[in-house]
C-alpha cells in the first residue's frame, strides 16, 4: 500500500513540475536570451579585495535561505549490492540508505550508487545528483529500492506525465547515462531531493519543523544543500572515491541547492549547476523571465519563511548572487544555461559570474575566461555554458557535464 501511495506522489510531483514548465513556456513564448552584456544593469554592491565569506553566509541565511543546519546528525547503512556485474560487467550498482536527523522524525531514503570497475584499483571522482523523478526513473531497469523501501518495478516515468516530462524538460532529467560516466571514469550517486525534504508548501515546512535537533533548516534549498553534504559524508571514506573530488549536480531547484552546497559545504569540491535560476547564479535583482520574487511567492518554501510578500512589498536584498558564486571560490563551477530558457535568465548569471570573478583571482586561479557567452571552457573555475534549447537536460548537456568533470578531476593515479 505504501509502495502504491509513494508511486503516485511521484507521478503528482512530475505532474507538477509539467504544468509549471508548460506554464512558463507559454509565458516565455519563443523568445531568445539576449548575447549582449553591454548596457545591462552591473553587479550590485560590487565585490572587493575584503571580500569576507563568514559575513556572507551570513547575510545570505538571514535574508534569502535560512540557516545552514550543520548540526543536524548524519549516519549510514552499510552499501548493498544490487548489481555486481552492473552493465554487462562495466562496473558495480550498490545502495546505501542516508539518515539525516535524530529520534523519530529523522528522515531516511535510499541512494543508489554507481561505480565503474576503474575503482576497484585506485579511486575515482563522484558525481552526487539529486533528481526530480526517483530512482526507479534514474535506473529504470535495476532493482533499487524507493523511498518507503519497495524494490522498484520499472520507471514511474510512464504514461502521458513521463511522456511529457521528458518531451519538456528531456531525457535526462530523470533517467542516467551510467555508460557514459563510466567511459569517463566517473561514480555516479543519485537520490531524488525531495526524498529528504518535500518539494511542496507547507508539507516541506512542516517536515523541517519536526527536525532534530535545532536550529532547524527554514528553506527547503539550504535542507537540499545539506542533503548533498550529508550524502557526500556517507562515501568520502570509501576507498573507491575520492574524498577531494566530489561534485554536486542538480538541474533547475537542484541546480540552486548545488550551488548552495558547494559554498557551504567542505566535502563537495564542484557545483554543476544546470539553469539555476533564481535563488541560483541568476541576479536576484533582474526583472527578465521568472524573477525572484515570482519565484519566492509561488514555491515559498524554498526560501526563508515570509520572503515572498517582503519581496512584493518593496525588500531589495543585501547581497545578490555573485556573491554566492564568490562564496565557492577557488572550487570549480559549471553554470549551465539554454539561450530558450530566459525564464531562468542566463544573460544575468554570465554577468554575475564576470563579477564573482574577481574573487577567483584573488584566490589565484581564473574563475571566467575572457570571451563571450558562448565560450565553454570546461577547464575554467567558472565554466559558463549556452547551448540552443530550453529549460531542460539533454544529452549534449551530459557531455558538457562531463568534460567540466575530466578537465578537473581524474582518477587518482
């Protein structure tokens, strides 16, 4: 029964997430990301030489997400193997299960983990993913285990909803390509991030209310931001992974909270933030496509409590987002942008990248290459990425998210 009622909470999640993509699509018509940076409003208070990331963090927390809940404990399962001869023999499916919490209402899901046969004989990078389907979706044919603890039966990305989800926001914002993060010499872990918190109002308040013990997490990203630390305490000591070359991906929401991750969090190394948005690398003081404060008052869960109507009713931030990209530095970001996908505004998240540069190189490191907003450089600390498209994942995508991956980390030699 409680297998049944998980599959279709899922199904509602992904029905959701359809009509919010449907319904910015049709606000977003066919429009076009501008190129131009030129006569755009500039970063805003600028970032200095004294430059102070405890001060940060915390005007951050107390004005857009809420504190870090650092305190919250962390423990683990030992793995379980699923599949060790997983992909024809290519490498080894195992699954561990995360507790984040204490007592009661502790919360406890499932992550599946993915390691190529490279990591038998010396340590590889980790991708940790946080997803909008779970993992029966990411690993369709495997039997993991969702959250309630039924082994999976198939994809829940089924019918008209998974048809659409993937038709909108495409083929890889649920299911994996392990094959080609294994050709890369890549690990690959991967749990739905409302699997910890709720993605939905007041359900996620009211899950993190419960927590223990205080401080509490008031925003549902900071408690995703945390769910990839948590996740990433549980495998930096297994000897197939290295501790120091753990990244966070996450797409859209997911992609905010990696961000997030990556500033607040010593165990994730990179961020690969695919269209962020708001919250995000986009300025929370631009008035192209979503804008923060639609943002805060149609998911106001994902902020600090009350945000939303503080926006509406004139609130203009202290800090806007380079600061939370300086907040990375020198530790690699990819920021993945679709020139379609102006609800999440890349023309303001390269401009702010431009201006959390200069952070970068007091750490000394370049942080963005000089060029424009089609220059990838994988290799760059801040790798700014554009492909045509819209508000999705597709393959050239993984192949960006992968090149970012190699260009930074290798297998331990």
């Amino acid at each position: 029964m409680l297998g049944q009622m998980l599959k279709w909470l899922v199904r509602i999640a992904l029905a959701g997430a359809v009509a919010a993509g449907m319904s910015a699509c049709t606000m977003l018509g066919l429009n076009y990301s501008s190129l131009s940076v030129d006569n755009k409003p500039v970063a805003s208070p600028p970032l200095t030489s004294g430059f102070d990331p405890a001060t940060t963090r915390m005007v951050l927390e107390q004005e857009l997400y809420g504190p870090w809940p650092g305190n919250l404990p962390v423990s683990f399962s030992a793995p379980r193997v699923i599949d060790a001869q997983y992909l024809g023999g290519r490498g080894t499916l195992e699954e561990i299960t995360l507790t984040i919490g204490e007592g009661d209402s502790a919360r406890r899901f499932p992550i599946a983990i993915a390691y190529p046969n490279i990591a038998k004989t010396k340590p590889v990078p980790l991708i940790i993913s946080q997803t909008f389907s779970d993992n029966c979706s990411v690993f369709p044919n495997d039997p993991v285990t969702e959250l309630g603890g039924d082994v999976c039966n198939g994809t829940n990305m089924t019918g008209a909803v998974g048809f659409l989800a993937t038709s909108i926001f495409g083929t890889y914002i649920a299911y994996a390509p392990i094959e080609r993060y294994f050709d890369a010499g890549l690990a690959y872990a991967s749990f739905p991030g409302w699997s910890f918190v709720p993605d939905g109002n007041p359900s996620a308040q009211s899950v993190m209310a419960t927590l223990t013990p205080d401080p509490k997490p008031t925003s549902a990203l900071m408690a995703w931001a945390y769910g990839f630390d948590a996740a990433a305490k549980a495998l930096e000591t297994d000897p197939r992974i290295q501790p120091d070359a753990i990244a966070a991906l996450g797409h859209s929401r997911y992609g905010k909270s990696a961000l997030m991750a990556a500033a607040w969090s010593d165990r994730i190394a990179a961020a690969i933030a695919h269209q962020s948005g708001f919250a995000g690398a986009a300025s929370s003081r631009s008035t192209t496509g979503e804008t923060l404060g639609r943002m805060a008052r149609s998911y106001p869960h994902w902020v600090r409590p009350g945000l939303g109507q503080e926006l509406k009713d004139g609130l203009e931030l202290s800090l806007d987002q380079h600061f939370l990209l300086a907040l990375i530095a020198p530790k690699p970001i990819f920021l993945g942008n679709g020139r379609r996908d102006v609800w999440s505004d890349p023309n303001s998240t390269y401009r702010l990248a431009q201006a959390a540069d200069l952070v970068y190189e007091a750490e000394g490191v370049e942080g963005l290459p000089d060029g424009t907003m089609r220059t990838f450089e994988p290799g760059a600390e801040i790798s700014y990425w554009l492909r045509v498209g819209g508000h999705s994942v597709v393959s050239e995508d993984i192949d960006a998210f992968i090149a970012f991956m190699t260009a930074h980390f290798s297998p331990a030699g």
